[in-house]
C-alpha cells in the first residue's frame, strides 16, 4: 500500500512535504544569517568590506578566475564569521565544570577566522596590488563626481552599520 492511499481526506504527497523540509531550511538559514547581522559587528564589518572589494574590482580586468577566488574569500570569510558566532552563542553560559573548554572554543573559533582573513587579505593583496591601476582610480573618481560623491557618502552610513549596538534577539 502506497502513502498516497492515505485515509485523510487531502493528504500531503510525500515529495511536497520534503520540499517543505527542505526549503524550511533555507528560511531558517536566511534567519541565521540575519541574526547574525543584526547582532554581530565582525559580520557586518566583513559584508562592508566585501562590498568595497567588488566596487573597486570593477576598475580592474578580471577575469572568471580573479572572481572565482574573491567569491571564495568573501564567501569564506562569512561563513566562518557565522559559524564562530554560531560557538560563541552556544558555549556562552557554561557552567563552571566546562568554563575553560568553552573559553577554548570560542578562541579557537575566533582563530578559524582569523586565519582565513588573513589569507583572503593575502589574496587581495595579490589581486589588487598592480600600482597603475591604483594610481589611476583616483582620477576616475576626479572625472566622476557623481561616482566620487556617492562613494564619499557611504563610508560614514558603512561605519554606522558596522558600529551600531548589538540588537537583542
């Protein structure tokens, strides 16, 4: 007997229920990620600076692999911001018998991300260093007022968002 001959009078066919199970977890996800956000300075720093990256990518001639590598940084960087907010949120109340184990997790946590800055930090250093380039994005901004003005007034809104208080919940 199949689950279709179900008794209920409108049954929910097996795949729509795990389709619903499984895009659940995409919404739970996109929650996480926006918890994340709201509560988390580091995150929000490493989301203003992925901006500003892909922004002054544009004044560069990449190609699909200098991307590639960006989008792996970027995406690196978040992911493991996430997830050292993920152990800190987890371990932060312990009780007394597990108080050092739960320190040294949060450190280590800490230290993935660390780690991985450093190394998308080194990638953009490779990516970007090519002084001609970087001589000459001033005097497009020069020739771009618009463009200069609208870069001008995001770098105060981007420290704000970085900088505002943690939200509760």
């Amino acid at each position: 007997m199949s689950s279709w001959a179900c008794p209920a009078p409108f049954p929910t066919p097996p795949m729509k229920s795990e389709l619903r199970r499984f895009l659940r977890g995409f919404r739970y996800a996109a929650s996480g990620i926006w918890a994340a956000l709201r509560a988390e300075r580091n995150l929000r720093f490493h989301l203003c600076a992925a901006v500003y990256v892909l922004l002054f990518s544009r004044f560069y001639s990449f190609g699909r692999l200098e991307y590639a590598l960006l989008f792996l940084c970027i995406g690196g960087v978040m992911s493991l911001e996430l997830a050292n907010s993920a152990v800190e949120r987890a371990v932060d109340r312990p009780d007394a018998e597990h108080w050092a184990a739960a320190g040294l997790a949060k450190d280590m946590a800490a230290g993935a991300v660390l780690v991985f800055s450093i190394a998308a930090a080194a990638v953009g250093i490779a990516l970007f260093w090519q002084p001609a380039v970087l001589a000459g994005i001033p005097g497009w901004l020069a020739g771009h007022p618009l463009a200069l003005a609208l870069l001008a007034a995001s770098l105060p809104c981007a420290v704000c968002f970085v900088l505002q208080p943690k939200k509760k919940g």
